[in-house]
C-alpha cells in the first residue's frame, strides 16, 4: 500500500537509510496492512538541514505565492477524495462517508489559510514623540514540527501543514503509525502543487526518539501536537529544554447538558450520531451526558434506539456507520470503564461486550449506560470508544458542577431553547468551544483548540495562524537626513 511512498526528504521519497521498517496493521482484519521507514538519526538530521536551508526561501516568498500553493493544493485534495478517503478507511476502519467528509475538511484548511495568510496584519501604535514611529510586524517563527494523532490521519496534519506554509515556515510532519497513509498522499499532493523540495517533510518511525531527535535540535522553533493528556505533557517537557513555541491540542472530555425546556428525542438523536462518529475516537465527542431528571426517561429510550441501529463493520463496506477501535488495548481500556461503571451502580441500558460478530478486528457494540455515577472511572477518564455513559441534574448550579469536574476543557454542549440560559450556561463552562445545540464544531473558519489540560493554541479561525508567526516590535526614530528641501 505504501510502495510508492516513504520518507519525504527534500522532496524525494526515500526509503530509511539502514532499510529499516515498522508495520502498519488494520484495526478491521488484525492483518498487515504494509510497511513504512523507521526513520534513523541520519534520516531525521538530513530532514532538519534540507528543511532549514528549504526555509529561508519560502520566508522570503511572497504571501500571494504561497497562498497559490496552498489554493492547488486544496483543490488537489478534492480531485483525490475518493482515493484519499480509501486510504483513511483501510488504515482506521471508519465508514467511507467519513473519510470522504475528513478529506474534504482537509482540503478547507488549505483554502482558508491560502487566504489567512495574506492578512497576517501588523500594528501601527501611536508614537507620543512627533519624530518617532512605532509599528508591530509578524514574521514566520522559522521550522515548525506537527505531530499528529491516528483519529483523523489527513485533517489533523492538515490543520498543522496548511497554517504553517501559509505563515513562512516549513514543517517536518510525524504522522502516526498507526494511519500514516493520508499524509503521504498529502505529500504527494504538495509536490504537485508545486511546493518547493524541502519545505515540506515526512518522517515515520519509532516516535518516541524520533521526536526526542528532533524536538532536541535547535533547528526546530515551533512544535505543534494533537495527542492524548500524558503525551502532550511530555512533548512539553522535552520542548521547555529550547524554549519552543508549542500548541497543545490534548484530550477531551465533552460534557452535554440537556435541559427541560428541550425535546429530549431529538437532543439524543442528534447527540447519539455524533456520539458513535469514527467509534467514539474524537477527541470532541461528547462523552458525559448530564440529562434534566424530568426527561431523562425519554432521552436514554432514544439515544438506546439510534444505537440499536448502527451497523459495525469495515468502513470500505457498504452500509457500515461505525468501524472498529484502533487497536486491542482501546478495547481492553473501554471493557474496563464500563465494567468499573457496572461495579458502580451503573445501568446497562445497551451493549456492554466485545462485537462477536466479526471474526477478526477490535469492534466494541455501541454502549448506553444509565444512572451513573460521578465516581465511575467513565466520568473522569476520557474513554474515546462508543460508550455513552448517561446521568442526571436537578439544578443549574449541580450540572455546572458535574461538567466542570473534570481537568479536561476542550469541548462542551448545551441544549436548551432559552437563550439566557445558554448564555448563562456558556459563561460558566470550562472549556474552549462550547456547541449550543449543535454538535458539529470543527469547521476551519473558526478557532478549534481547549483550556486546562486540554492544551492551548488555536487551529483555524483567524487565530490559527499566529500560533505559527512572532511578533517583532520597532521603534524607529526619524533622524533629520542632509537634504535640504
């Protein structure tokens, strides 16, 4: 599958200089899916020089050229659609209509920082000497690294790539093992964009000193990473030792409230499609379901309904709405937060087991658990899997409580048609996007990113770009010249 890809180094595929390579296995048949470069310490300096050297040029590049670059490049990725979603669902498992709907997403990013880059605005500050003149102006923060999580192979880079080409920077991209597929092809489309060798590079291999490598150099000036919570403190570590600008986009875990005033089977309606969305691994999903008492009843009946009907499966298969975990430990990890929920007082409304339908791969059945408690594991662990784990509020100030009790602060939801209260509501949630009865929030039109041990940065929106740009104060006096006019 991966024959025609492989390390990108100063825009040649390359294979790893000792031959070396790492499986890639399909979370669907359990069965090697092909293999890619464990990238070596000569591989990965190699990749820091060209990307260095390929950088000073691309800074220099005016913000119209790069943003055609970045414009053929979406329109690249919309004319691959059906190829590129193809690679996404063999490599995850998700369902067809997903990896389509991501590719297109990707292909976003790429239009909006074509045009973002060309309005990355500076300051003119008002001097209080009459000879003197104050301006701020932003310039590219120089070799950026993104790190990318297996959730969404394609988008997630996407978001890093697209901001830092459309700032003045070129990248290393270390897409995940598990799904390293898309972002070649991502790579192949910027080649034939038209982007200059070297700006953009791929490394795969053994991540952790692999991005020990290359986070320790001091090459590398911005480090951009979309992972778990322990990851991300990790790569933050590493990254204090050089002082490098960082964007943390970390682990969630999205609280829903949903109260009285709001028809119940179309907020469990609504909330259960996105729930199962690529098996519960989003890192947005909403995943604690705080529910008014007098309607709890009704909601747990249809979130149960619409959960009946999904269809587990290969994402390539026809009919198929949720595919499998990405591998046996996300299994093993979500069997144990319901049992743990169960052992807790918890209800088993759905599900509960191991999908035996499948011979092969690690499909979990869609799970709704009721009246749990806040001391289940489920509520205070991110479970990213398709579980559903439902409880009840009587009062404003307890459902705060509860959505707050958490050190995630990612993403939040509220249902209601009372616009005080939604206002009310979103003031006092701790979390960087708040969706009021809505659920979809990715959009690259608007600024995607989380408080607290959720990370901090922002990708898309008008702000997504200056995670990748430094501000540059002057302050210049005006010196009397010897002509005399």
């Amino acid at each position: 599958m991966y024959k025609d890809f492989g390390l990108l180094i100063s825009g040649k595929w390359q294979s790893a200089s000792n031959q070396e390579v790492i499986s890639v296995v399909s979370p669907v048949t359990e069965q090697l899916i092909g293999t890619i470069p464990a990238a070596t310490r000569d591989d990965i300096e190699r990749t820091l020089v060209n990307c260095q050297q390929a950088g000073v040029e691309w800074k220099k590049t005016s913000a119209w050229s790069r943003a055609a670059v970045l414009r053929r490049t979406a329109d690249l990725i919309r004319s691959h659609v059906d190829e590129i979603a193809k690679i996404i669902s063999t490599e995850t498992g998700k369902p067809l209509v997903e990896a389509k709907a991501e590719a297109g997403a990707s292909a976003d990013q790429f239009e909006w920082y074509s045009e973002e880059g060309k309005r990355a605005y500076g300051q003119i500050i008002p001097a209080r000497l009459p000879d003197e003149r104050l301006s701020v102006i932003y310039q590219p923060v120089g070799p950026c690294l993104a790190l990318s999580a297996w959730n969404f192979p394609l988008l997630l880079p996407a978001r890093k790539i697209a901001a830092a080409l459309a700032a003045g920077c070129p990248v290393i991209s270390c897409p995940a093992s598990e799904a390293p597929g898309s972002c070649f092809a991502l790579g192949q489309v910027l080649i034939d964009a038209g982007l200059p060798a070297g700006v953009f590079s791929i490394l795969t291999g053994d991540p952790n000193p692999m991005v020990r490598d290359l986070i320790s150099s001091p090459i590398i000036r911005k480090v951009s990473l979309t992972g778990s919570v322990p990851i991300g403190k990790e790569i933050l570590r590493q990254c204090a030792e050089g002082i490098k600008k960082v964007t943390m986009e970390l682990g969630g875990h999205a609280p829903v409230i949903v109260y009285p005033d709001f028809d119940p089977i179309s907020a469990a309606k609504k909330l259960a499609t996105t729930k199962f969305r690529n098996c519960g691994q989003v890192c947005i999903s909403p995943s604690r379901f705080y529910v008014h008492r007098s309607i709890i009843k009704p909601f747990a009946e249809a979130f149960v309904e619409v959960a009946k009907n999904l269809k587990t499966g290969s994402g390539l298969d026809e009919g198929v709405t949720t595919g499998p975990l990405i591998r046996e430990k996300s299994l093993k990890n979500a069997l144990s937060l319901i049992a743990d929920a169960q052992v807790k007082g918890a209800e088993l409304l759905l599900g509960g087991n191991r999908d035996t339908s499948h011979k092969t791969g690690y499909f979990l059945e869609p799970t709704v658990l009721a009246n749990v408690p806040s001391n289940a594991r489920i509520m205070i662990e991110e479970p990213f899997a398709p579980v559903a784990p439902i409880a009840s509020f009587d009062r404003f100030e307890e459902a705060i409580k509860l959505a707050n009790s958490t050190p995630f602060g990612l993403a939040s939801y509220v249902f209601t048609h009372d616009s005080a209260l939604a206002e009310q509501t979103t003031q006092a949630l701790e979390s960087g996007m708040v969706g009021i009865n809505e659920t979809l929030l990715g959009t690259a039109e608007a600024p995607f990113g989380g408080i607290k041990e959720s990370g901090f940065g922002r990708e898309g929106g008008s702000l997504g770009i200056f995670d990748y740009l430094v501000p540059k104060y002057i302050r210049h006096h005006l010196a009397k010249g010897s002509v005399d006019v």
